[in-house]
C-alpha cells in the first residue's frame, strides 16, 4: 500500500499494551514535580498549579492500569515539604482529602488498592483516619497506588530498622528491612520518573530504586499526559537491565 490516510510517526504506531507487557514493566512510580512552577509561568498562585496536579495524577493513574501496569507509586508529600508556606502546605492537604473521598465513591469503578506510604501521625487525626479508612475499604482490590505522603526514604529506613530492634532482633538482614518498608507490599519500581526538569530523586525511594530505571523529563507536571507517559514507557523498553551481570 503506497498510501495512508493518516500520517503516523513509527512511535505512535507501536502498541503501548504490548511494550508494557514485553518490557516487563510491573511497577512505576513517580515524582511529581513542577506544579509550583507551572502557576507561577500564569501568573497564579502556586496552589493552583497543585489543583490542576491533582487532575494529571488521576489520568496517568487511569492510563498506567489501563495498559497494565499493576502498582503504581507516587510522591505527593515529602518529609521536607513541611518547610513550604503554611498556606501552601493546608492546600495540599485540603487536595489530598477531596482526593480520598472522591477514591472512595469511585471505588466499585475504580478498583483500585490505595496504600499510604509514610509516617501518618503528622498527618493530623482526621486526615489520618481518612487514609487509613481508603486503605482498609479497598485492601482487597489488585492495581495497587502506592501515594508516598509525608514520606521520607531515609526515615522509611529508619523506621523500619527501629521496628525490628522493638522485635527483640540484634542482627538484620536485607529481607528483614525489605519486610518492614512502608512498600513491603510492592516490589521494587522497574522505572521512576521525574518530571520539572530536576535530575534528583529527593529522599524517594533510597531503598527501593537500587536497580530502577530512571527517566527525567522538563514537562512540568501539570501538563503530564499520554504523551509523555509512553515516550518514558518506550524509552524504558530499550533500556538494558544487567543487575551487575553481563
Ligand atoms: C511538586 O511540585 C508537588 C509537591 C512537592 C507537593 P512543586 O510544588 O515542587 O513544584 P515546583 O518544583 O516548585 O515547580
Ligand atoms: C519532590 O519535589 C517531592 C514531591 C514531588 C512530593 P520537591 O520539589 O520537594 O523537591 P526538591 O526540593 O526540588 O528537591
Ligand atoms: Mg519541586
């Protein structure tokens, strides 16, 4: 056949389903970065960059468990994030709980398994409750969304050294902390991704990224879509993983 009536370019013709399951790419996870900015180049505060964040997290969640991937992980809050400006630490927060409610009415449709990782307690009650309940109603589902909230990895490390110690042991192995992670759940991400243009992970995931891939994009993470999820995910197909072998 000489023509098309749609021109293609070869990456738009590939079968992103396929490629996921090919490559083998069970687990994502990323850092959303750039909302802050992505108001600020409006003119807006950046609070509304954090709202229209909310809106790209739920459709690359809708799109990853739509072509398969099975856990997804995510980096809402970090342990440091409580330096930001009080009231652009209640917006987030305030997002987070319209967040929880709408899972929870979306559930029979959704079904999804939420998990919360990191330390809760500083969460305050209600919000605490709030994500201990989301955990509780859909701990049965299967695609699992791991959102990372005052979240820390090296304090994860900690905490989970510190809760073996309470176990009485005196020697700990590597599977003995694997166990005790807030990702104890999850295995570890096949590929992580950062958008906002930094080229750090930021306290996310030390243990767990050990071999993970690793994919940085300048998109701010408002704008992040289908575009950019299969251009990371096509990308993550060529990498060659050794795991220190040959
Ligand atoms: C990431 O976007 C979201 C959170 C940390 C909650 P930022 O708010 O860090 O956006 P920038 O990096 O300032 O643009
Ligand atoms: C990382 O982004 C944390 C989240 C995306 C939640 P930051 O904006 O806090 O990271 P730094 O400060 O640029 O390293
Ligand atoms: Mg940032």
């Amino acid at each position: 056949m000489i023509f098309k009536s749609k021109k293609t370019t070869p990456e738009e013709e590939i079968d992103i389903k396929e490629l996921v399951a090919a490559s083998g790419l069970s687990h994502i996870a990323f850092i959303m970065d750039g909302n802050g900015r992505w108001a600020q180049k409006r003119g807006l505060p950046r609070e509304a960059g954090h709202g229209v964040g909310v809106k790209a997290f739920k459709n690359t969640v809708t799109l990853c468990r739509d072509w398969g991937i099975k856990t997804v992980t995510t980096y809402a809050f970090s342990t440091e994030n409580w330096k930001r400006p009080p009231q652009e630490v209640t917006e987030i927060m305030r997002l987070l709980d319209v967040y929880i409610k709408e899972a929870e009415d979306d559930n029979e449709k959704n079904r999804i398994r939420y998990i919360f990782l990191g330390d809760k307690e500083r969460l305050g009650d209600a919000l605490r409750e709030k994500c201990e309940y989301l955990e509780d109603l859909t701990k049965d589902n299967t695609l699992i969304l791991n959102i990372a909230l005052n979240y820390g990895g090296r304090a994860e490390i900690v905490n989970a050294v510190n809760s073996l110690i309470k176990e009485g042991k005196t020697e700990i192995s590597e599977e003995d902390i694997q166990r005790k992670l807030y990702t104890a759940e999850s295995p570890d991400p096949d590929l992580i991704v950062r958008t906002g243009g930094e080229v750090r992970l930021s306290n996310f995931l030390m243990w767990q990224s050990q071999y993970s891939e690793l994919y940085f994009s300048d998109c701010l993470w408002p704008d992040y879509g289908e575009e950019e999820l299969r251009r990371a995910i096509i990308e993550f197909s060529k990498r060659k993983r050794r795991y220190g072998g040959v």
